[in-house]
C-alpha cells in the first residue's frame, strides 16, 4: 500500500494528544479521581496555549497550557477532594464550563496565525526508506509523549511514590490510615493530571491544527477518558491505544483519497466501538476488572470516617 | 440527596418561586418598560414613518466573521454597504447561527425587532426562514444559496464554479505531480460544480491531470480539515483547492510546502509560500442592489439571482508571483472570455467519469443542469458519495 | 483560618437557599463579564431573566427550549438516585429523534385516517427507540460489568455518527439538492400547537403530566422508594431484598425512553425534519437541569425554565447586544459549579478557626452524611 508510512506517521501525529491528555487522566484515575472535565480543560488549554503562541514560541506555548490545565484542575480539584462533591457532576460541569470559557476568551484570537511552522527530521534515522518517514519525522512532542509515558510507568511501578499512588487509588482509607496525606496527593494527582491534558490541549492548537476555533478539541478528551479504560490503566497501553485511534481517525480520509468507498461515517465510529468492546471485554471478568480498575475510582473519601 | 417530606418541599419550591419573582422584579424594574412586542401572527407593528428613520437591515451568520472565509465574505461586504448607504440603513448581524432549529427563533427575533430586510447566509436557513417569512409578509428575506422562493423570500448566489475553472488552469500548469486535490464540505452540486470546474480548468491546460477528493462533512472545521488536506498530500496531490470556510487547509499546504488556494476570501496571509491565488466571492454588488431595491421599494420576491464574474461577484485575485506570466495571461484572458459570455465552463464535449457523455459538442450546461449537478468529470477520481439518486 | 465542620444534621433551609446561592454567584460573576465586555450589565441581565419572559411569544419559545430538557432531566433524575449514571442521555435522545422520525416519514395519503393522532405513533416511536439505545447500555453493564458512564458517552458518538449517515444518504431527501437532510415531515405530523401562532406545543403539556407522573413515581411507589435506597444505601437496599439489577433496568429504560420523548417532540415540532443538526446538546444540558433542580420533579421544571433562559437570553444578548454567544456555555457551567460548591453548606458548617483541626466527628453522621452526598 502506497502512502501507508505517511498514514503511520500521520496516525502518530493525531494520537500524540490523545496520549498525553490519557496518561494525564490515568495519573488522575490511578489516585481514584475521575476528571470527566477533560474537554474542558484541553479547550481552555488550547486558547491559553494558542494565545502565548501568537506572541512567543511554541514552547512557552506549551508552558502556558500546563500552566492554565493545572490551574482550572486545582479548582476541580478543590471541590472533588476537600469539599467532596460529586465527581461526575463536578467533571461535567468542568467540561461545559471550560468549553465556555475557552470559547469566550478565544473570541478575538479566531483570525489570527502563528508563525512559521517548522518541519522536523531526526538526522540519519529519518532517511531510512519507510521507516524514516513513518516514525522519524514528527514534531518532537510526539517523542516526548512516549517519554512521558515511559516516565510514568517507571514512577507508577518503580518508584515508592508511584506505589503510594497506586495504594491510595485502591483502598485511600488504608493509605489514610497508615498516616499518609491522602488528599494532599490525590491533590497533587489531579494537578499533574490537569497540567497533562493542558499540554494536549495546547499541542492541538499549537502544533496540530495551528489555529483558534471554539470547540477545535472535538471530543479528543471523551476520547482520552476511554483510553485510560481501553488500556487496563496501563500507561503503554495507553500510548497504543492512542495512536490506534489516531490510526482510525486518519484512516477515514486515507480510504476517501483512495477512491475506497466505504462511508466515512462508519470508519469514524470505529474507536468508540472498539473502546465500548474492550470495556466489555475486561469487564465481563468481574475479578479482572477488580484487578485492573483503581478500586476507589470515583469514590469520595473521608478522612476520619 | 436528602429526602425532604412533602410539604416541606413545597415550601420550599414557593419561596424558590417568590424569590426568582423578586429578582425578575428587581431586574424588571431598574428598565424603562419594554416595547410592547408584536405578536407574531400579525403584521410587523413598525410602519415605515418618514424617510427620516433608516431602513433596518439584519444579517445571519453561519459561522464567525475571523474565520477569514465564508463569513468574513460576507461581513466585508455588509461593512461596504453600510458605509455607502451610511445613515439610511441600521444594520445588525448575528453570528454562529446554527443551522438547526434555533434560527427559527433568532429570524423571528429580527423580525420582531422591526428589521425589514433579512439576510440568511447559508443554504441550512431555508426552512427556518421560510416559516418566519411566512408570519411576517411585509418584511423582506434574503436566502443565499438556496432553491426555495415565496412572494417575499427570494435566493441568490454566487458562481463560484468559474473562479474554481481559473484555479484549475493555475493548478494545472503549476502542479509537478499531476495529481491535484480538493478538500470538499458537503456533496452537493454547488461543490460539486467546484470539484468539477477546478478539473476542467486543470485539464484545459494539463491533460494528464488527476483530481482527488476527501469530504470533511462540514463547512467549517478546521482540525478535520487539516486532516483532510494531509491525506490529500500524502496521497500525492500538490495543489489543493478547498470548499471549506477556514485557513486550515492552506496552512497544511503551507506546512508541507505545497500550494493551495485561498477560498471565499483573500488568504494570501495566512501562507505565504504556499498560496497561488485566491478565488473570492464579492457580495457587495448583490447586497447594495438588494439594499437599493429595498428603499426605493422596487424590491420583489420570487427571483433567484446567480451573478459571476461578469457582475462582480466572483473574482481571482492575489495570484502569486510564482506563477509565470504567461499563465496570468491565460487567466486574464479566460476570464475575460467568462465576464463576456464567450466561454461557458462547462461546454461540451463533456464526459463524466464513469464515461458517459453528459454534454454533447458545443452544447452548454443551463442553470438547470448546473443547478442539479451530481456527477464528476472525467479525471476526478472516486465516485460522488451518495451515489447519483435523481 | 476558614474550616468545614460537618453538621449534625444536613440543614433543610440551605437546601434550598443553595440553588439560590448558586444563582447569584453566577449572576454576580456575569455582571462582572459584561463590564469587562464593556457592555451595560443591566441591559446583558436584562436580556437573560427578563426578555425571555417579557411576554406570551417569549414564554412560548421558553417552553420550546425546556420541555426537552425537563423530559431528560426527570429520567436522569431518577438514574442518578438510583446511583446509575447514565450520561448518554444525547444519544438516548437522537436515537428518539430517528425513530420519530422514520414514523414520521411514513406518514402519507395512506395514514390519513389517523390525522393528528399519527403523532401519538411518533412519540411511541421515539419512546422505543431511545429506550432501546438505553438497554444496550444497560446490557452490557447487567452482563458485562461494563462502566455505564463511558458505554453510554460512547454510544452518543455513535449515535451522532449513524444520524449523520442516515440523513446524508438512505434517508436524504431525493429532492433536497444533495444536502444532508430528509424530507420536511407533513402537515400531519406535526406536533399540535398549543396557542396557535407560537410554537409551543403539546409536549409542554406532555413534560408537565410526567412531571406529576415521575413524582408519583419516585415517592409514593414502592418501586421508586427501592430504587432510592438503593442509591443510597446499597448495603441496606440488597439486605431488603431491593434488585439492584431491576434498578438498573428500570431507570436506565426509563430514562432512555424520556429521552427519545424528548427528540421526538423536538422532531415532530420545531424541526419538521432530520437533520445532521438534530444534537444540540440536551442530553448534557439535562444533566445540569437535573441537577439543580435537586433531581426532584417539581425543582426540574424550575431549573429546566432556568437554563432555557440561559439559552434564549445568550442568543438574544448576541443578536441584541452583540455579546458573544460562548456566555451560555460559561453560565451554565458556572451554575453547575456554584451549586455544587454550595451544596457543601448542606452537609458543613464554615468555622472560623485559629486553633488546629476539631477533634475528628462521630464516623456515623460522616457516612451518612457521606452516603448520602455520593448519591
């Protein structure tokens, strides 16, 4: 198949947010927070991104949507673990919010253009034939998106923060009750969670479709929120499920360029179902989904009780 | 949530309602009264006074008036016309209409706050304004790009299809892959005609051509769009027209050092080595006569306007210095020949790309034909998606 | 420095004022943005409370907007006590839209007969076909396990998606020039007008009667009364003996099917035909109304009118005021929050402290207080 590197490549670009905004939620789910806010907070991240971007670089771009994702978290945060509300609504009300938000600050960035776009190759390595070009040329925040999740495998499984982690998202009152600031690190959790999916966020109107339009995220951070559970909570898996759905979202348009007629409309629903069976799938066992789920998702917690 | 016995609830729910009550009349209070609204079933209470009060005229937006497409099309022109009526027209605008059940209300809304001229700019306002046309006869609606008329709705639109016959004959001589692509909205004959045109003009110059398409479904969506416009390219196609309402697809062009065209408006910023010409509507001359008919009370439903080139409305502007001379001669000349009648773009011998033969040696395609296009020409590639259903 | 201490008991007259507080947190909040706008913060609040009710056209168009989201809300309310979170409700509501609008599509000179009763089969089609894009989620969940929050936010996507397939080609109107919609129902489908000349209509009357209905249902049946406990108290629930499974069937069937009500009433009424337009959001924007309205009946209508104003008055400060139309989505969301916030004062008083933390309270009164917020 003629082109097939360059859907590789292309699929590696489109997944690279979806990775970044997953592994952000699966720091969040880990700790036993569902962030349903997501959308929101990629979307506000995107302006606050995009707007930095008009006026300096890239970079501090993606400085500045860490910074507004950790900061529209901390508030999230704030009313899910100190005030214990409810975390779907609150999520919920995060993401409609956000959506807001983002569309009414962006208002007079929609006519504006960044700079510049430069292309990337890593010497030597993006020569070799196929290869090059399918893995070797890409934006270098697609690398460091597979060096976050390394990262964070190694903290999650390696390291005595990670496990403490971990603990909390199983049984908080037990990590409570061997004396461990239970919210302060579920705090710190959906702060480094938020400052993920801000990076997302700000990648997606920075470096993937460098413009501002209200509502650009299109659903990439519902998406992000399947990933974490069409990966077992896994972070690698998390990095494959991304660029599979990435894969599929590219694959739409590759057939379409192919003359392949099959309606585009089914294509694009590929990820969603493929996400709704492997939940089905690591359900079903109720032990499997004990094992992989973090035990307290979605639970308050009282310190105290 | 706590389980409350009844009468507490009830309780509850009277103060709840007392209380909005006062903040509505504290609210209501602080305003000089309200205008007594017409009601809808009646004739709009506001009969023109003297020549004194300006004519108010009301504009619908589909998307927003920066995304330096469609819309910002239109709003150029609304800005034109108001400067040259200046004091005898009010105008206001109303962007981010939704195409859905919503404009409905916002028409009858402008409407009801006394605008006489309407303008509705995108097809999906039809029925909407079809039905608030119907509740108020005296005012007038504008539908562009639509099919449906009544006695005081009527349709214009622009053709586009000869500005997209003019980029293809650039495309064409410009492009080093013979493959050229177009980054299409929704399947329907407008755009079509696009993807056609664009084709013939390519080939008129350069036979070996091929045009590949990609649908994004949408007319506006600028991440989809850029997805588009990079599946075209990495399919081999190196100068790409878009029928979509955004940059997107020119800054991938851009991106990826390839060319493209401005659509709707003049893009010539947003890529600066990528951009080979701009294909712009121009509203203004359609929206000054409409204006202009309007308050001299000339103005009658029941037309359909489809101006071009020769009337203003459609133009080819911004052509790079990239491309040589001679083909901005050829353009110039072509486009001459359109604005005279001379040159018809679509004219047979004309086949469509399964073969057929759609238009015989020197016979011309009317606005009924054109109007209902469904088929690609030769040299397209794929089919058009819903297959041909008439 | 500021500390929550938990009451004794949850305070009745905070659980009501918090709504209230909510409201003109987010009031406050708007004034602030319209000034900063550089608008006439009167003249931006006078288009969100006071033009939508200003007279019997804009009551009219009120009730157009809310009479889908009280529907939705009233069966995601009683999702939510029952501790099942449905957040498909948009997709639960195209879905009602499709099936609505099949029957509606049928109509013709053989179904004439029927005259406006033909309506009542658009309804029912609506009712089955969101109740049953509701059961697969409750399937995969009674089978499988699977999360019903993110089986059914899955499903909306698929929803939108066959809607878009659905009207851009088997069902594309032949005559439509190719754009991506059906025919425009006949006259014999649409809804009946309430007030002849506006656009309410009988599903208005419709939402009250469930409305009613649902408070009937949710507290004086034993069937809701199960389902309730069973929210809050699941332990307690299976010791009496209360199926969780029935519960889970049951507001998730229930819900589905109010929400296909309410896509095919928006369908048959101020449509007249599908489009790829028909998600507007209600789904999500019913969670909301769910929620304020303290996922009880009768504070449903009140919060459902309330976001419809937050709707009408964003257009209107747009096309009235030129205020961007993004201040819808900040209101609601803001609301949401406040409330939320607010709702703590329920279950915590606010001390001011300079000595260290109170000595910790009674586990008892904390699980349930805890239990019952987690609801």
């Amino acid at each position: 198949m003629d082109g097939l590197e360059l859907l590789i490549a292309a699929s590696l670009n489109a997944g690279t947010a979806l990775a970044i905004a997953g592994i952000g939620l699966l720091i969040n789910e880990r700790a036993g927070i569902l962030n349903l806010g997501a959308e929101g907070l990629m979307l506000v991240a995107a302006i606050a991104g995009f707007a930095v971007a008009v006026h300096s670089n890239p970079w501090l771009a993606f400085a500045a949507g860490m910074a507004a994702g950790a900061l529209l978290a901390a508030c999230f945060g704030l009313l899910v673990i100190w005030l214990n509300t409810n975390q779907v609504a609150t999520g919920l009300a995060l993401s409609i919010f956000g959506s807001g938000l983002s569309a009414f600050v962006g208002i007079p960035y929609v006519s504006e253009k960044l700079g510049e776009q430069a292309q990337f190759k890593i010497p030597f390595l993006g020569d070799i034939p196929f290869i090059g070009p399918a893995l070797f040329r890409q934006h270098p925040m697609v690398y460091i998106a597979m060096a976050l999740v390394a990262a964070l495998a190694w903290f999650l499984y390696r390291t005595r923060a990670g496990l403490v982690l971990r603990a909390i998202g199983e049984s908080p009152e037990s990590a409570h009750a061997l004396g461990y600031p239970v919210r302060r690190i579920r705090m710190m959790a959906v702060l480094a969670g938020g400052a993920m999916c801000g990076l997302a966020g700000a990648y997606i109107s920075v470096i993937y479709t460098p413009l501002w339009i209200e509502g650009m995220v299109a659903g990439k951070g519902w998406i992000a929120l399947a990933l974490t559970t069409f990966a077992t909570w896994r972070p690698a898996r998390v990095l494959l499920g991304a660029y599979l759905f990435g894969g599929v979202t590219m694959l739409q348009f590759y057939f379409q360029a192919r003359g392949v007629h099959v309606p585009s409309e089914f294509l694009a629903m590929l990820p969603y179902l493929a996400t709704v069976v492997v939940l089905v799938l690591i359900s079903r066992n109720a032990s499997w989904i004990r094992a992989n789920m973090p035990a307290s998702l979605g639970k308050p917690f009282f310190p105290g009780s | 949530m706590t389980l409350t016995p009844k009468r507490s609830l009830l309780t509850q729910a009277g103060w709840t309602v007392l209380a909005a009550a006062a903040l509505l009349a504290g609210c209501g209070k602080k305003e000089e009264p309200a205008p007594a609204a017409a009601a809808p079933a009646s004739a709009p209470v506001a009969a023109a006074p003297a020549s004194a009060a300006p004519l108010k005229v009301a504009f619908a937006y589909l998307g927003p008036a920066g995304d330096h497409g469609w819309t910002y099309a239109h709003d150029q022109a609304v800005k034109a016309v108001q400067k040259e009526y200046g004091d005898k027209i009010a105008v206001s605008t109303v962007e981010n209409v939704p195409e859905s059940a919503d404009a409905e209300r916002v028409f009858r809304d402008m409407a009801t706050q006394g605008n006489t001229l309407i303008f509705a700019t995108s097809f999906g306002y039809m029925e909407p304004m079809l039905k608030v046309a119907a509740d108020f006869p005296a005012a007038k609606f504008e539908h562009a790009t639509g099919f449906k008329q009544t006695d005081n709705l009527r349709s214009y639109d622009s053709r586009s299809y000869q500005t997209a016959y003019l980029a293809g004959i650039i495309a064409g001589k410009m492009s080093k892959t013979n493959t050229i692509g177009v980054v299409g909205s929704i399947p329907v004959p407008e755009v079509i005609r696009n993807i056609d045109a664009y084709t013939l003009g390519a080939l008129s110059v350069n036979p070996k051509i091929k045009t590949k398409v990609v649908w994004v479904n949408s007319w506006f969506d600028p991440p989809k769009e850029t997805e588009a416009a990079q599946s075209l390219i990495n399919g081999g196609a190196d100068v790409l027209l878009q029928n979509t309402d955004s940059t997107a697809v020119l800054q991938t062009a851009e991106k990826n050092k390839k060319f493209a065209f401005g659509w709707d408006s003049d893009m010539s910023k947003f890529a600066p080595t990528a951009h080979l010409a701009s294909a712009i509507i121009n509203w203004q001359p359609y929206y000054s006569k409409a204006v202009k008919e309007a308050l001299d009370g000339s103005w009658k439903g029941n037309s359909a306007t489809w101006w071009g080139i020769k009337e203003g409305a459609n133009d080819i502007i911004a052509i790079s210095d990239q491309v040589p001379a001679d083909v901005k001669e050829l353009v110039a000349k072509t486009k001459a020949s359109i604005s005279d009648g001379s040159f018809k773009v679509f004219t047979g011998p004309l086949v469509d790309s399964t073969g057929k033969e759609v238009l015989k040696a020197g016979e011309s395609a009317d606005d009924k034909m054109l109007g209902g296009l469904n088929f690609y020409v030769k040299g397209v590639e794929g089919k058009v998606p819903g297959g041909d259903k008439k | 420095m500021l500390r929550l201490e938990t009451r004794p008991q949850p305070s009745k007259a905070m659980s009501f004022a918090s709504p209230l507080i909510a409201l003109a947190i987010t009031v406050v909040v708007g004034v602030v943005l319209f000034l900063i706008l550089g608008k006439d913060p009167l003249a931006g609040l006078r288009m969100f409370f006071v033009e939508p009710v200003k007279n019997l056209y804009g009551l009219a168009e009120l009730s157009v907007k809310a009479t889908p989201l009280i529907l939705i809300a009233l069966g995601l309310a009683v999702c939510y006590r029952s501790n099942v979170w449905n957040i498909g409700a948009e997709g639960q509501y195209i879905f009602g839209a499709l099936g609505g609008g099949w029957i509606a599509m049928q109509a013709g000179p053989g179904t004439e007969w029927m005259g406006q009763g033909y309506v009542v089969l658009i309804l029912l089609g609506g009712v089955l076909a969101g109740m049953f894009w509701a059961a697969v989620v409750a399937l995969l969940r009674d089978r499988f396990n699977a999360n019903e929050i993110l089986v059914s936010l899955m499903l909306v996507y698929v929803a939108t998606l066959l809607l878009s397939w659905l009207v851009s080609g088997p069902w594309q109107d032949p005559n439509g020039h190719g754009f991506p919609q059906t025919i425009t129902f006949l006259a014999q489908t649409k809804l009946p007008r309430l007030v002849q000349g506006l656009r309410a209509h009988i599903g208005l009357v419709v939402a009250l009667v469930a409305v009613a209905c649902f408070w009937v249902f949710m507290f004086r049946t034993y069937r809701g009364f199960a389902l309730q406990v069973g929210g809050l108290a699941p332990a307690a629930a299976r010791y009496a003996g209360f199926s969780a499974r029935s519960a889970l069937w049951v507001s998730l069937l229930l819900s589905g099917a109010m929400a296909g009500l309410a896509g095919a009433l928006e369908t048959a009424g101020p449509l007249g035909q599908l489009t790829t337009f028909v998600p507007v959001g209600y789904g999500f924007a019913a969670i909301i109304v769910a929620y304020v309205g303290r996922l009880h009946p009768v504070g449903i209508i009140f919060s459902g009118f309330l976001m419809s104003m937050f709707y009408i008055g964003g257009e209107l400060a747009q096309s009235r005021l030129g205020l961007p139309k993004a201040l819808t989505g900040v209101f609601q969301g803001l609301l949401l929050f406040a409330l939320l916030a607010c709702d703590t004062l329920i279950f915590y008083r606010v001390r001011w402290r300079s000595a260290p933390a109170a000595p910790p309270t009674s586990n008892i009164s904390s699980t349930a207080a805890a239990v019952a917020k987690g609801a």
